[in-house]
C-alpha cells in the first residue's frame, strides 16, 4: 500500500470545504502560505479515442498552513508567483502550453491562478501530474499536482505490456532486504479496476506466490494490501505496516511521477522496474537510482 500518498490524498480531499476572506497584498502568502485546489478536480481521467483532443482547467488558491481556511488570491501580482510544470515521467499526450498562471477572477472575490492542459486524446495511454509551485521566495515548498489519466476504452480486451521488471524488499528493519525480483509480461486483469492499461499494481503478480496476493480501496483508491512472497505473508496494519512502490526507467533511475500516484494509475512500460516495498511507517525512503538497492538474498 502506498500509505503515504494516501494519507496525502486524505488530507487534500478535505481542502475544498469554503473559501476564507481575501487577505491584503502585502501580507497574503504569510497568511496563506500553502497551495490547494479551487473548484478543480484533483485527478481527471479523459478516454482515449482516434481523433480530438480535450482541455483541463486547472485552478488553485491560497491555504493557511494548517491547510484550512482557504483563499482566492488578493491580485494578479499574487497570481503570477505560480508556476505550472509536468512531473518528469508524465504521459507525453498531456501537455501545458508554458509555466505562467492566468489570473482568473472569480465573481469580484479574488482571483484563482488558472492553467489548461491538452489531452492528445489519440495519444497513449497513461498517467500525467501537473504541478503548480508558488515560486515567492520563502514559500517555495508549497505546491499542488493534479493528476491527468489518459484511460482506453473499456473494451474488454486484455491490455498487455512485456519485458516489465519488478522486485519486492522488505524494508520494515530500516534497510531494503531483497525477497524477490522477476520479469515478464503484465496485464490489465491482474486486479479489477477502472484502470483499462497495465499498471504498477498488476505487476504485483509477477513475484507474488500463486497469486498469493490482495488489495483494498481506501479513499476511492486501490491499493495493495497483502502479499505472500516465498512462502512467507507480508500483510497490511493500518498505520503500521504497508506496501510502497517506485518505478525505474529503462536508464535506472527514479521516474518522478511514480512518487505522486498511486499504483493503480501508474502506466508500465517494457523495460521498466517496479520496486515494491514493506514499509514500517510512511515513507519508503526511495534511492534516486536502480544501483542503490542490493539484489542479493539476505
């Protein structure tokens, strides 16, 4: 389970409760340092056809550190220290034209910093995260994504992806103990969902015993729950004890989307290594690069 993502997701569904008050220009982002969404879906998902394309607006406001109450932006001025980016790993048939926020104001209340994406409806299939970033000096770390799912048809036919590699550790004694690794072909019914491309969760199978494996849904979200990997049961504890996942590119290092989605969303490509993680605790503490992780049993 990817205990962390989720809890974040948690915690963002709970921000677009009510709009605060505008504060003053000269004291805005030290009253609302942080960055949420505005009447904006946090995830999209857009069906893959043979023609067209299809815009997503994207909005965010100002929130208080503790998340809650939230704001409009008092000036175009405050608007233009959002910057939008793509997270590196997105899907390539979702795009943003440049960084710069539209100042959207909204009914003489304040203003939302505004961007659109483009969905190549003719692309491939996949996740996207959109990123806005606050970039005043002194509140850099705020920030919020926005994730993109470009989903096929549900068509009934199997989706498949080979020459996927995926290893499993245990990591719940503070370093990353080897259990497993194979590589193979992955497929759209190792686990039901709305998902109609390969994921990251479907290549759990790959080192599961005999299907030896489970998985939940918490916030509307799937995750993997228990995994038997040789002959021995690694199960989920809420808060305690969970599954975390990266994924790796072909080149072995970290692809930065994979840090923001769940594995459900999460495209496979051939070539590619998903690393599954017991975890103690929120946070799998991901190397940067393939090569940080030994591969010999312990």
């Amino acid at each position: 389970m990817q205990i962390k993502k989720i809890k974040t997701f948690a915690v963002a569904s709970a921000l677009v409760l009510s709009m605060a008050g505008v504060a003053s220009a000269t004291d805005f982002f030290e009253t609302y340092p942080n960055l949420t969404a505005y009447n904006t879906n946090y995830t999209t998902t857009v069906t893959k056809s043979g023609s067209g394309r299809e815009d997503v607006e994207l909005r965010v406001q100002g929130a208080t550190s503790a998340w809650y109450p939230t704001s409009l932006f008092d000036s175009d001025t405050s608007v233009s220290n959002i910057k939008w980016s793509m997270v590196d790993g997105s899907n390539s048939a979702v795009s943003i034209d440049n960084a710069n926020s539209i100042a959207e104001s909204i009914a003489g209340k304040g203003y939302a910093a505004k961007k659109t994406a483009t969905v190549d409806k003719t692309g491939n299939a996949g996740i996207a995260v959109v990123e806005a970033k606050n970039t005043k000096s002194g509140y850099t770390n705020s920030y919020m994504d926005f994730t993109v799912v470009v989903n096929p048809d549900n068509d009934n036919k199997i989706q498949t992806v080979s020459g996927v590699n995926v290893r499993a550790y245990d990591k719940t004694k503070g370093s990353f103990k080897f259990l497993k690794s194979a590589s193979g072909l992955v497929n759209t019914d190792n686990i039901s969902s709305t998902i109609n491309y390969p994921s990251a969760m479907d290549a759990i199978k790959l080192v599961a015993d005999n299907n030896g494996y489970t998985y939940g849904v918490q916030y509307g979200t799937e995750f993997l729950e228990n995994v038997t990997i040789n002959n021995k049961s690694y199960n989920y504890s809420e808060n305690e004890l969970g599954w975390m996942y990266a994924v790796y590119n072909t080149s072995g290092n970290l692809v930065g989307v994979s840090e923001k989605v769940g594995a459900e969303t999460f495209d496979v490509k051939s070539g590619y290594t998903v690393v599954w993680a017991y975890v103690s605790g929120y946070d799998a503490g991901f190397p940067s690069t393939l090569s940080g992780f030994d591969t010999t049993s312990k």
